[in-house]
RNA sequence: GCCUCGGUGGCGGAAUUGGUAGACGCGCUGGAUUCAAAAUCCAGUUCUUUUGGGAGUGUGGGUUCGAUUCCCACCCGAGGUACCA
C-alpha cells in the first residue's frame, strides 16, 4: 500500500471534528493537565512554519498525557488585538474587524490542517466584546485599589479614603507616586472633591500622569520604537519627535519585590527567570539630598556606593529634567538648551548604546555636599536618563568609569578616596577588600563597614537614608490606537470616572478614519457617538455632551498585553456572562501545568501576566498566585531570505557567481518561492511578482541565475515566509509535524530548511511498510524474539524519557533507529507493531490512527494507555568482552560485571601481558571512573 | 551599550555528572534492481596524509591524567531593550 496521507488526515480530521474527540469537560476522576499555547495574532500573511513548532510540541504533549490518564485542557484562541490590523485599515480603509476576522478563518484552516487536538469549543479572541468584557472589568478593578505595604498587596480604595480621613497620609504605608504630598486628616476633610480625586490617583494602581510618546507629526500619529529608524519612520522616513501626553500607567512597581522573589516558586527556564529578575533590577543603596547653592530645592540621586560619598566632585542630571531650565546660569542657557535639543532626537537607546562619545554641559548650578558643604558642579550629560531613579547621579570618578571618563575629557577633579590604589589610568570599581581614604568619618573602613557607617549619617542628618532601588518602571497603559480595547473611564470636571461591571462592555465604537483627528487626539476622537450618559448609563451622541449628565468618554485604548495578560483563566469556562471564570471551573483547572512560548515575551506577555495575576490574587479572585507551573521556550524559526544584486542606479542584475566581476551592488530580497532549491531563480515568474522587473536585465552564467542567502527572522516584509500548506500538500501534516520536531532541540532558534524533509517522509513510509508489502496486510502473530522486544522496550524507554524531556528531535532519531531495526530483522510481529503504533501517536496522530484501526482496535487511540517499559528486556549480554583497548592507553570496562578496582587493574594487567604495550613497566597511576573509562600513566 | 541564548563535518544536529566527538537525518560517492527513470535496498562519507600517522567542536589562554562540556578574555550570530506581536 502506498503512504496516501492525503485521504488518511482527511479521514481522521473529519472524524475527530464529528466525534469533538478533544473537548474536555470542566471535572473528571481523572488527574486535570492544563496545557497552554501562546495564542497567535492573526496576521494577514497566514499561518508560516515557524507557528506551528511550539503548537506541534504541545499537541505532542497533550496527546502523550492524555495516553497517561489525564483529563488534559489544551484550548486555542486568537490575540486579534493590534496594529497591523489597524495599519492596514489605514491603508485600505478596510474595517479591523472584518480582516481580523478573515485572517482568523485562514488560520483555523491552517491549523485544522495539522492535526492538533485543540479543544475548539473554548476558542476566544480578545478582540471580542464577550472577552474584552472582562478585561475592561480588571482595569476597573486596578483602578478601585492601591497597594499597602504593611500587608503586601491590594486594597479596595475605600479603605484608603477612611485611612485619610482618620489620620491623613502620614502613617499609610502604601505605594504612591513620587512627590505626593503629606496632609493630615483635618486637612484631608477640607480639600475640595476634585483635589481629593487627584490624590486618590496617586495610588491607584492604574492612574494617569505624563509620560513620552514617539510623535511623528507627517504619519499624525504616535510610533512604536520598533517603528523608528535612526530618527525618523520606518515608513516614509518622516522625523520622529518626543512628546509629553496624559496617559493611563499601571502601578506594577508595586509588585516589584513579589515579581521577584515568586520567580523561586516556578518551573521557567533559568534564563527567563533571570531576564526578569535584571529588567526588575533591584539594587540596594541609598538616597541622598544634595541641596542646590543659592534655591530651596533640593536634589536627590540614588546610589549603590553610598561609601563613596567623599569622592563626589560633580553631580550630572539627565537633560529633561525639568528643573534643569529652573537651576541652569544665564550665561550657560544657550549651551544648555542646544544641548538639551540634540537629546531630544536621540532615542534612549543609542544613549546607552554610544559610551564612545561623551557629551555634557556644566549648567553654572552648584550643590553643597551634605557633610564637607563643598561646592559641586551641577552638568547635565545624556548618559543619565531621566526615568532611571531620579534622573540625577552622584558623579564620582575615582570609582566609576563612566564618570571617570566624563571628569577626564572636562578637566573635572578626580579624588582618590581608596587607600593605595592608583587611579592614574582608569576608576577603580572593586570594593572588596578595598579601605576607604581622604574620607572624613569613614577613612579607614572598609567599604561594607563605611556603607553602613554613612547611611546612619545621613539618616542622622536628615538628608538620605537607606534604600532599595528597582530599574522596572511602571508600565505605560494609553495607546493612541484605534484597533485595542475601549478604556471604561469618563471624564468629568478633567478627572476620570469609572464605569461600572454592568455598563461593560463598552464597545468599541465605529469611526469613518482610523488615524488621530486633526487636533492630535486619538482615533476614537473620529467617532461620533462616544459619549456617557450617566443617567441612562449607555454611549451617546458627542452632540449631548453637556457638563451635567453626559461626558465624553476616554480616547486611549489599552494596548495588546491587556488581554494577554488574563486569557488563559477564560479558558476555563469561556461562556461565562456572570463572571470572569465560574468558581467551580477555577477550582476544577486552578492553574497552567505547561505553557508554551517564545522567549521573546520574557520582559513583557510574561512579566506583565504575572503581575495581574498577583493583583487578582489579592483580591481572592484566583486560587494561586502564579499561573503556570512550568514554562517551555521555543525558539524562533528562522527563514532563509534570498537576494539578487543590483548595479546601483541601473537595472541591471547579477547572478551571484559573477559578483566578484561588480565592483559594487545593492542586495534586493526576492520572494523565496521564486527560487528553486538550487538557489536558481524563476525569472519569467520573478518579472510577473512586481513590476519594478519589467525592463530588468539579467546577467546569468550558464544560463542560470543563482541568488544569495541570508538567514534571518521569517517574516512577510521579507518575503522569507515558507507556508506549511504546501509541504501539508507533499507530505502530510504528519510529516511535517515529526520534521519540525526533528529539525533540533525545541528551545533553539533555528533556520528553516525543507531539505531534510524526506527523510522524515521515508520514515514513515517506512514505518507503513512494516504493516503492508506489495498491498498486503503483513502483520502477523508469530511470538517476537528476545532482540526484537530488546528494540522495542529501548525504544518505549528513550521515547518516554524524551517527551518528558521535550527532546523531541532526538526521540524522532528513536523512532527511525527502531524501524530501521525492525525492518532489518524483518519483524512484523502485532505483539511488537501494536504498542509502538501507540508511541509514535502523538508525533504522527494520522497515521497512528489509520494504522490503529487496521490492527483491529475499535476506539480511536487518543485515550488509550502508552506502553510500559519491561526492564528484563534491556539487560545487556556481557560476557564476549570484559576489556577492550584502543592503542591509547585507555580501556572500557563493561561495568556489568560490577568489579571493583582492584580486581579491573587485576584484570588489566592479565590483559596487558600478553601485548606489546606493558614491557615489563608499572603503572604509576590509575584513573578509574566507575561506568566509565580507565586511564593508566607509566 | 546592557540583559539572555547560541557557535560541533558540505548541511540540520547527537554526545548522562568532564571520559572512544560526529548518533540520527539530509546531501554526496559507489554498487544492486531497471530498457531507462522514479522508488527501494546495500556499502562508504570530519579534514589531511608520505597510509605510520597528524589535526579537529568560533578564536586565544587556563584548570585537569583527560575539556564540545569547567574558568578567563575576545570574535561572530539570534532574541529582548519598556507603544511590533
């Protein structure tokens, strides 16, 4: 029989559609296993291959837990928030929802076509009112808490009113923004309802401040870093400027310390959990104030060398500090505000990238040090950023090399403060064993001693104390975009008011343009109905916006982690109108058992969803406070992006052999499905995929033309996509799903490369084979032997260790190892073929199962049990060689024979005499590794 | 720049705690079968060589009887870097 994997994965996707052979029910005497995906975003390019390679390993998983006995929830959904749907409304005027909802219909095909036992009756998209419902609920419920720190987490907001109204602010031990201000009860009860809103939203734990945005004034609307290039658009190349705008943030600083010690509770990859713990950035020092010569105001920097204190001679601020303009001489204006200026174009990143140039501007400012009353130069550098601790550094060059470098190019001093220590080359940043000199109190002492000694000083003095310092930034929750969920907030005499769990959802409205309006407001500005009438609590006409009953509702959106970061509770019971997640589904699933995803989520999806997660706890809303136990990264697949050469300003293209011919080229991508395996190109296809190849001409050699390559991420702009259709088309979803697991480990990024695939392909036809010959049924019942049951149980132990393990490439080698085997001794015993049709299931499901039914089996495999390993089998047969020897002085022993080390040099010995090599020497020494290798030294 | 990960034949990749580097697959070479091709099967395949051997896991050092594995420095590639998803 031939391998028709067409008609098989045809046949067992319809049955498995008609019977709903993987929906799950919310109880079970089995054990539950929560298997999750990282849903996909549904993009207008379709499904590629590098999707599915995380969904094929988990699908493997679930297939393989369900063999084991368990009740296993392995839902899928769409991510159908975000800007590509958006840019292309932009575009083409097309509303979101309508090419989202197209874009999801082809993804559902190609997944369908792939054979993964999701559980479609739980499908959600975010960009769904049901769902959205509930996010909007959460930020309402973010908003109605602020965060204690006597008890470590969220309280209602009520609480803190009747807090202030006791005592006022001077006791509450809660997180707030920087520079609210103190008031007693008395006070409290006097200020005006609006003054009292504007402090509660300084501890809310989702309020609205200033903060930048990229603004491109050309495109009208606010860019993504991602979307900036050197300064200016990616699209059209129009400058980029930054710009102050009221926005939503959420309070996650707040949960530093929980985000960073629950990452000792959970099963993520070391690497994961410790990109995390640096982008939370705990750092333990101490603040001091530094009072500005000549003003009342004071200045206050963070730092982790406190000890260092006396070697200050400078103080640098970040440039757009504010009180930069109100401290800088008039005579240094010019300079400053030049200077200030060039910032503004430079993005954050190339600040920190460049440590080559060293820029700043002396201000003509001084402060006083807290305990010498020296006077210190105030610059202003752009090398200290402005949201990183206070914006302002202690500049002490003698122990830091940035501020070393900084002193040295300004002529500052450089005091040396480390006793016999030489600081003529460069800053000395060790402090261990290191004493402490020219240092007032603190001379001396070593640097932990003279740690401990200043902060006591300073918080005797009242100008620092102790403290812990944390890089995270709260997260920036306002988008300027249409396609993204409505914020459920109206806004009344300029402050924001809730609505409520009944009002929701608030519905994204329609608008006739999805870019900002003219005034700079964002899209939902277009609308014309996007007002609240508290009365009839529904959406009205912007007409009826009257200052008594009807306001104008919120402009912002959220952005995409928004849904993200709470969609796999709504798994759990989906249809819910009641509530986020019904109580006996939440107690049923609990919690994630394995989730699946790429590691370039590590600083956001994945730190953001944990915070939620921890706030939701807090309010007793979820049973844990971490939501999955184990984290699997899958690496990114690469493409395989093809280019042509270009003589600048001509038309004229070279094959890539003649290049060393062309002095110089422009390299232009080309669509990889016009280029054969040989690297050759299509060309009469290539003139007919864009236009801009009409008049080319092409300069071949041997009359072929060859494109160069180049490995990068997949992705339509670089038209590297390689689409699974067609290789589901030659070789079947099985095919593909074991070629994806065999093409390396699963967390490594790796290029994508169709050639191996037949080998893949052969296997299973291979496989097929030790079933059918020449169109007959060739299984028989014939007693296996003792070699055949060895293959078999070697291969249900490797394979088992191996999905545990997810080492899926090397259980794929197993697999191919045991047919190879198999076929060689020409066993086509049912005793041997029925247990391994049952381990190869969750690879190769189709096939599993087509071959399933044809040994006589009336239920589908899926809830079958897997075969067990019978160690009897695997015991080796030792006697033919005790010792073996290679000519290096190195000898294996077999360590069945379990001797110990004087009877193995025993051995040895007796071995050696009767060669060459001994020679009537002694060993000098023995190097024995019990299960391992000898090495004997004369 | 910073954080995280990776670098092994022509290619994708194997290699328990440091112990015979190159499993398995692709490709290539030769053979069988065939009128021929496809398919299938068998054998070989790190490089080099004077056929004794020599070299070899990004580069340069180090630790060790022994290093792909551990340590130090560097080079290259990928992901993230706070509004791509």
């Amino acid at each position: 029989m031939e391998y028709d994997f067409e008609s098989i994965e045809k046949k067992w996707q319809a049955y498995w559609a008609k019977n709903q052979t993987f929906k799950v029910e919310n109880d079970s005497d089995k054990p539950k296993y929560y298997i999750l995906d990282m849903f996909p975003y549904p993009s207008g390019a379709g499904l590629h291959v590098g999707h599915p390679l995380g969904y094929i390993a988990s699908d493997i998983f679930a297939r393989y837990k369900r063999h084991k006995g368990y009740n296993v929830l392995h839902p899928q959904g769409y991510d159908s928030f975000g800007l590509p749907a958006e840019q292309y409304a932009i575009e083409t005027g097309q509303h979101p929802a309508k090419t989202t909802k197209e874009n999801i219909s082809r993804y559902r095909v190609q997944l369908d076509q792939m054979g993964f036992s999701f559980d479609w009756s739980r499908e959600l998209r975010t960009s769904s009112p049901d769902f959205y419902k509930w996010t909007q609920w959460i930020f309402l419920l973010l908003f109605e808490h602020y965060y204690c720190k006597t008890i470590n987490k969220a309280l209602p907001i009520t609480n803190l009113i009747s807090n202030f109204e006791k005592e006022g602010n001077y006791f509450v031990n809660a997180v707030c923004s920087p520079g609210t201000e103190n008031f007693t009860a008395d006070q409290w009860l006097k200020f005006s309802k609006v003054k009292k809103e504007e402090i509660l939203l300084n501890y809310r734990l989702t309020y609205l401040s200033n903060t930048e945005v990229n603004w491109c004034a050309d495109l009208g609307t606010v860019l993504a870093n991602s979307e900036v290039i050197n300064g200016v658009s990616e699209r059209g190349g129009y400058p980029v400027t930054k710009k102050k705008m009221r926005q939503w943030s959420m309070r996650i600083c707040a949960y530093a310390e929980r985000l960073l010690s629950d990452l000792d509770k959970i099963d993520w990859p070391d690497s994961l959990k410790e990109m995390q713990r640096n982008w939370i950035g705990k750092s333990i020092g101490a603040k001091v104030l530094f009072q500005i010569e000549g003003f009342d105001q004071k200045i206050e920097v963070f730092t982790t060398r406190p000890d260092t204190l006396f070697g200050v001679t400078f103080m640098t601020l970040a440039p757009e500090l504010d009180i930069v303009k109100t401290i800088t001489h008039e005579e240094q204006k010019n300079e400053v505000n030049n200077y200030v200026e060039q910032t503004q174009q430079r993005s954050q990143r190339e600040r920190m990238s460049d440590i080559k140039s060293i820029t700043g501007v002396f201000t003509g400012s001084y402060v006083l040090h807290p305990f010498t009353g020296e006077r210190i130069p105030i610059w202003i550098g752009d090398y200290v950023l402005a949201d990183y601790g206070t914006g302002a550094v202690m500049a002490v060059p003698c122990g830091d090399q940035r501020d070393y470098d900084f002193a040295k190019k300004f002529n500052i001093p450089i005091k040396n403060i480390f006793k016999g220590i030489s600081i003529d080359k460069e800053a000395y940043v060790n402090k261990e064993n290191t004493i402490i000199d020219n240092s007032d109190f603190l001379t001396n002492l070593n640097c932990p001693d003279a740690m401990s000694r200043i902060i006591e000083e300073l918080e005797n003095k009242e100008c620092g104390e102790g403290t812990i310092n944390y890089r995270l930034r709260d997260a920036i929750f306002s988008r300027q975009r249409y396609w993204g969920e409505p914020i459920p907030i109206y806004h009344k005499d300029k402050l924001p008011q809730p609505l409520n769990l009944d009002d929701l959802p608030l519905k994204l409205p329609d608008v006739e343009n999805y870019l900002p309006t003219r005034e700079g407001f964002p899209p939902l500005g277009n609308a014309h109905k996007w007002a609240w009438d508290t009365e009839s609590r529904t959406v009205v006409e912007n007409e009826k916006i009257d200052n008594k009953k009807v306001f104008p509702l919120e402009l912002n959106t959220m952005p995409v982690w928004a849904g993200s970061s709470w969609y796999f509770y709504r798994y759990m019971d989906p249809y819910n109108s009641d509530t986020f997640v019904g109580e006996k589904a939440m107690n049923y699933w609990q919690d994630v058992d394995l989730y699946l995803g790429g590691s370039e989520h590590a600083t956001s999806h994945l730190f953001y969803s944990r915070f939620w997660q921890k706030f939701l706890f807090d309010l007793k809303l979820l049973p844990v406070d971490e939501y999955a136990k184990k984290l699997i990264n899958q690496g990114m697949i690469l493409g395989n992006s093809a280019f042509i050469f270009r003589k600048p300003g001509t038309q004229e293209y070279f094959s890539k052999d003649l290049l060393d011919s062309v002095e110089d080229y422009d390299p232009i991508r080309v669509d990889v499905s016009l280029v054969n395996l040989s690297d050759e190109l299509d060309i009469d296809r290539l003139r007919m995929w864009q236009k801009q190849f009409d008049t080319a001409k092409f300069k071949m050699k041997n009359g072929v033309f060859k494109v160069g390559r180049e490995v990068e991420k997949m992705s339509k702009s670089k038209f590297n996509v390689v689409n699974p259709d067609r290789i589901c088309e030659k070789y079947g979803a099985d095919t593909l799903r074991m070629y994806e697991m065999f093409l390396g480990p699963i967390e490594q990024a790796k290029p994508w490369n169709t050639s191996g695939i037949t080998g893949v392909h052969n296997f299973l036809k291979k496989y097929l084979r030790l079933f059918y010959a020449e169109n007959r049924w060739i299984v028989n019942d014939k007693e296996p032997n003792k070699k055949e049951l060895k293959i078999l149980h070697e291969t249900i132990k490797r394979v088992s260790i191996d999905i545990e393990n997810f080492s899926f490439n090397t259980c794929v080698s197993s697999f191919m190892i045991c047919v190879n085997e198999l076929t060689s001794l020409n066993c086509h015993s049912r005793e041997i073929l029925t247990p391994l049709t049952l381990l190869l299931s969750p690879f190769a499901p189709h096939l599993a199962e087509e071959v399933w039914e044809k040994l006589g089996n009336k239920t589908t495999i899926v809830y079958n049990s897997f075969p067990e390993v019978n160690e009897s089998y695997l015991v080796e047969d030792t006697k033919n060689y005790p010792v073996s020897f290679n000519g290096k002085m190195r000898f294996t022993i077999n360590l069945s024979l379990n001797l110990d080390q004087d009877a193995i040099k025993k051995v040895i010995l007796e071995d050696l005499r009767t060669t060459e090599y001994l020679q009537g020497k002694t060993p000098k020494k023995w190097i024995i590794v019990p299960n391992k290798i000898i090495n004997i030294v004369f």
